[in-house]
C-alpha cells in the first residue's frame, strides 16, 4: 500500500473528512483523492460518502489491504486466494531483486514442509512467505528461521494460545504441531544474497482437515482476527531481526524443548540427551551419557523421561 493510500486511511479512520480536506492534506488533486478512494474501494475496503464527507465503515477481512491497514513495519504484501507454495513465489521475486516482501495466501495447494514433507494449507490459514536480503555470512542465517518462530508463538500467546516452540522452529501446542517454518537462501560462501522465511499458521481451519499430530487455531480458541494475528507476526519479526542479539534469550522464553529429554536425528546419527541450552545463532546443546553435543541441524523429538 503506498503511503498516500495509508494516509487516507488514516484520515478517514478519525471520522469524517472531505475530499477538499484530503486534497489540501496531502497536496494533491481532488481527483487524485477520488482516484485513491476508488483503488481503496476496489480493495474491499468500505467507504462511504455522505454529506459530510467520506467515512471508513469497514475493513477487509483478510488481504493485503487488511494486514498493511495499521501495519507498523515496512512490509509490502502480495496476496493471493490460492497459490500452489507461497515461498516458491517469494524465491522468485528475491530472484527479480525484491526486499521487504511478504507473499500472503488464504489457501496453498502444493506446499511443502522440512525434508520435503507435505504440509497441508487449507483455506483458512494464514500462509506467509518473507524476502529479505540482510546483511550477514550464511553461517548466521539460521536466526531468522528462529526469530520466525518466536514471532509466530508470541502472535499466538498474544490471542490465547498457549504456543511453545519445538527445536528448531516448529510451534506446538500440547505437542500438536500449530505452525511450521521452512527457510531457504541463496548466496555465496562469505554473504547471503537473499533469504525466504516460509511460516505457516493453521488458524481459521477445522481440525478434521489437518493431519494426525496437528492442532489449529480455531480447534483450541475459536476464530481469530488473522488480518491482526498476521500483523503482529510481521511487527515482531522485524523487531527481532533488527536485534539479533535478542533472539536467542525470547526463542528460550519460548521454548518448550529446553530441559526435556529429546532425540534427535542429525546427519551423523542420532543424538539422546537432555536439551539444556541453545546457542548463536540456533544450536542445540544436548547432554548426553557421553557428554555434551552440539547440534547445528536435525530432527527433533521431544521424550517422555522414561522413552529411550
């Protein structure tokens, strides 16, 4: 949304305001308003016109309109009804250049999930793809799929769902599986060129249509204002990455894994121990009957204290 789209808003947000009024505001044409009006409108949008000027009656539900609509954060977002894999579009606009790009999808219909597994995304949900091109070595890359899930659990927390977060980046609630994360990048040995942060939400979505060992959001609280919940999500996520140093200690006041037995499964072999810490920028340390192991990369499994 460009900002004379969101300085109209603003303006019609705090009652009613004529054309002139807008025209003078922002220096430009009456016609210019008109034409920006009718763009909003076109956007879902609700506005209307009485003798007093223009008013803002509603606000779509769920859009690209509706997320930038009080949107802190410098994020364009393209939306789409139905896209086959949101970071498929994503890695195909950071290819073209784009920056601060956040690809929105009501429904996906070919989507992915790690190590290639499926993910199903119903309508309903709330399917995000972020492009961005920081300024780091690949080797510290791994904090923006961390900052991607504390920004996600804490978005939830924030509309009652007790979230926690599964080493590296999966959100569960009561074990069940609310929200994936899937981060790919492109670059060269000493710079990332650009990276895509795929998160998905199983929000406005029946439990019957997900898979066995997956919650949703209306499943445990009822339906959410996802237009909200996704702003929150951005707002957070931006924050985070602008401070990497404060990842690590909200990914630990997130974490459901620290202080549980776990397995992993890593390249090298299966790690058991207990998750005691994690480390810059996303290791996992495990005690172990043989000693500490760092894990930069693998499978996670949360134990009970009796499994082996």
């Amino acid at each position: 949304m460009n900002a004379t789209r969101r300085s109209i808003l603003d303006s019609l947000a705090e009652g009613p305001v004529s054309g002139p009024e807008m025209a003078a505001a922002l220096d430009i044409s009456r016609a210019a308003v008109w034409k920006h009006v009718e763009a909003l409108r076109e956007a879902g949008f609700g506005i209307e016109s009485r003798g007093d000027g223009y008013v803002l009656s509603s606000v779509p539900e769920f859009g690209a309109g509706s997320v930038e609509y009080g949107l802190s954060v410098p994020v364009e977002i393209e939306y789409h009804d139905s896209i086959p894999n949101t970071n498929d579009r994503a890695r195909e606009l950071a290819v073209s250049g784009a920056d601060g790009v956040a690809v929105l999808a009501d429904e996906q219909t070919g989507a992915r999930g790690r190590l290639g597994r499926e993910w199903t995304s119903p309508s309903g949900g709330i399917w995000l793809s972020l492009v961005r091109r920081p300024d780091l070595p690949p080797a510290r890359a791994p904090i923006y799929t961390l900052a991607a899930a504390v920004a996600a659990a804490e978005a939830l927390r924030g509309v009652g769902v007790d979230a926690e977060i599964k080493w590296p980046n999966d959100v569960l609630v009561d074990g069940e599986k609310l929200v994936g994360v899937l981060t790919e990048m492109e670059g060269e040995a000493d710079r990332v060129e650009w990276v895509v942060v795929g998160i998905g939400i199983n929000a406005n979505v029946d439990g019957a249509v997900v898979p066995a060992g997956a919650t949703t959001v209306r499943e445990r609280v009822g339906d959410v204002d996802r237009a909200a919940l996704t702003r929150a999500l951005l707002e957070r996520f931006e924050e985070l990455t602008a401070a990497p140093e404060d990842v690590l200690p909200a990914w630990r006041e997130a974490a459901g894994t620290l202080g549980r037995r776990v397995r992993v499964e890593t390249p090298g072999g299966e790690v058991v121990g207990e998750a005691v810490d994690v480390e810059f920028p996303g290791t996992l340390l495990v005690a172990t009957d043989d000693g500490e192991r760092r894990v930069s990369a693998g499978d996670c499994e949360h134990l009970r204290p009796t499994d082996g």
